[in-house]
C-alpha cells in the first residue's frame, strides 16, 4: 500500500476578482485544490477558463487591481495577504514557475547566464562562479548540449525548444518543491514538445518535484498527470484521478473536451467533433450553470449553479445531471 503523501498546498474556495465598467469579474470563483507530495496535478480548461489566473495567484503574481479571497496555504502558510517580501522569499526558492512563452519571459538584452543565476545569486546566495557552475549543470540536465558556452548566449540565439528548456533549468535553480507549468509547450512543435514533456517526467522521477501542469491540451497532459481538475468559466467543474478521468468523464465540458480529440485508434472522421458556441464572457455569465448554452444535457434547473459534490469513488463533480459517463457521452452523439 502507498504511503500517504503530505499535501503541499491547499487552496480553499480561492477567488480572483477584477473591477471593469464597474463590475466585478471573477476570473477564478470559488476554487478548492489540494497538490501533494510528488504529485502531478493538471489543470486544463479552454482559453478563459481561469488556469493562467489561478497560477498567478499562488505567486502573488496577479494584475494589478485584482482582489483575491479564499485561502491559499503553503505547507500551512497563509500566502493570500502575506507581506510582499515573504512571497518573494517563497517565489522560485519554494514555489517555481515555467511560463508558456519563453520569448515574452526572458530578457532579450541579457545572457542566459545572467538570467540563469540571478535567483540563486538572490535566494542561495550563492557566488558568481558557484551560480555560473550550477546553471550549466542544469542546462546539461534540461539536455542543451555545450552548456558553458549557452551560458554567454541571448536568447534570441536559441531555438524556440532550447528557451523552453532554459526557462525550465531557471524554475529548477533554487531546488523548489513545487513547479507551477503554465502551458509549457504551447509554443512548440509536435516533436520538441514530446520531447520538453518526456523531459519534465523524467526531472520529476529524479526530484520528486510536485507539479500543477496548466493546460488546454488534454493530449499532452494524459501522459503527466496524477489528477485532473478542468475548469470553465472561472469555476472548478470536474475533479478526479487521471485515469478515471480519461475513462469515464462525468461533466459533459469534460466529455466535450475529451471528444475532441483525434483518436488514432479509431477511423478519422470526416469533420471532428467540437463543442458547439463559445467559452463564456466574465462580464456576461448566465444565471446558474455557466456551461449550459453549450450543454447537450442542458435543463431546466440548470438556471441554478450547481455545487462541486465529493462522490463516494472521491472524484468530484459540479453537474445537476447524476447520470453515468456512457449517458454523459451518449448526449453528446445525438446533439
């Protein structure tokens, strides 16, 4: 029997809120998570969903403006409304993060070295040389070839595969327990991103590094995750084991979601499947379930938000509809 492992960071009924045209958005609503030990927790959800926002708001790393509630607890720490300088001291030395566009994330007119070693500089206090030594055994881990002389590169010099690599040896300086992955391979083509994910499963086996792996692309996450939360319209709306997950989804986003991907295992349709309209507008939601116009189970007392309810097998669920995964799916042949 696995020993239990100690949860990292717990997020209880955590909201993210912006002021336009004066009205309160909630780009994250009311979201419980937990991230364990070791753990690979992936977050996915279309465009707007709230990942990107949720993942800022663990590093107090929000817009300007945003006004965050709920609780966000590291290792029993309260990070909503900690002082700016104890989130600093938490930012890369226990809480790393890898952003999804290395371009927009690195300093053109710096060095990778610089780039590489300011946080261990700052957080490990660690010399020049030291630092330097540590950042080229990291870009020998990430698997970039002549590390010592990446080092005097800019970023401009690297391939897009290679900046993402940097950025992940970057997260890794300070040894962090935990990595936040903000579509880390977006930006990538199909074989560099194989690549960029068969290199953080490894990181990961060799580390122990717990991971929440933020994406769009259920593809790239069936191979990573441990867990699956999916997200829509700011709110958590299905929560369960990857496994189940993929076998069995219960919310009919999930199952959209899942439907929509090509299968190589079955004859290519001549169109694929997709889920009808798009994501919701934060300044516009519909009253009760935020899904609902695109739901092929879609009722009346969807007008109603549903709860997240725990189920027996322990996954979770925000749905009024508390039929089966095959009735689920069996919707979403007939619309």
């Amino acid at each position: 029997m696995a020993e239990p492992r100690e949860t990292l960071l717990r997020l209880h009924a955590l909201g993210v809120a912006y002021r336009r045209d004066g009205r309160e958005l909630h780009a994250v609503d009311g979201v419980d998570l937990e991230l364990r030990e070791r753990e690979c927790l992936g977050v996915v959800g279309e465009s707007g969903s709230g990942k990107s926002q949720l993942l800022l708001a663990l590093l107090g790393l929000s817009a300007p403006g945003a006004r965050l509630s709920g609780s966000i607890r590291y290792r029993g720490e309260e990070l909503v409304g900690a002082p700016a300088a104890r989130l600093e001291a938490i930012r890369g030395r226990r809480i790393a993060i890898v952003f999804q566009d290395p371009l927009s994330a690195l300093n053109p007119y710096l060095t990778i070295g610089t780039q590489l070693t300011e946080g261990a500089r700052r957080q490990l206090r660690l010399g020049r040389r030291a630092a330097a030594s540590r950042a080229a055994e990291l870009l020998a881990t990430v698997q970039i070839d002549a590390p010592t002389e990446r080092l005097r590169c800019h970023p401009h010099e690297l391939s897009g595969g290679m900046r993402q690599r940097v950025l992940i040896a970057m997260a890794l300086m300070c040894e962090p327990e935990i990595l936040l992955l903000d579509e880390p391979t977006t930006a990538l083509d199909v074989t560099v991103q194989a690549q960029v994910l068969q290199l953080l499963r490894d990181l990961r086996e060799r580390s122990g590094v717990a991971s929440l792996f933020v994406t769009h692309d259920l593809g790239a996450l069936a191979s990573m995750a441990d867990r699956v939360a999916v997200m829509y319209g700011g709110r958590l709306v299905e929560l369960a084991s990857a496994a189940a997950l993929y076998a069995a989804p219960l919310h009919p986003y999930t199952a959209g979601l899942l439907r929509s991907l090509p299968r190589l295992d079955l004859p290519l349709p001549a169109r694929l499947p997709s889920i009808p309209g798009q994501p919701p507008d934060l300044a516009e939601l519909p009253a009760g379930c935020a899904f609902a116009p695109r739901c092929p189970l879609v009722h009346e007392r969807c007008t109603r938000q549903p709860d997240l309810r725990v189920l027996p097998d322990g996954r979770a669920n925000a749905c009024h509809f508390t039929g089966s995964a095959t009735q689920v799916d069996a919707a979403w042949i007939r619309a």
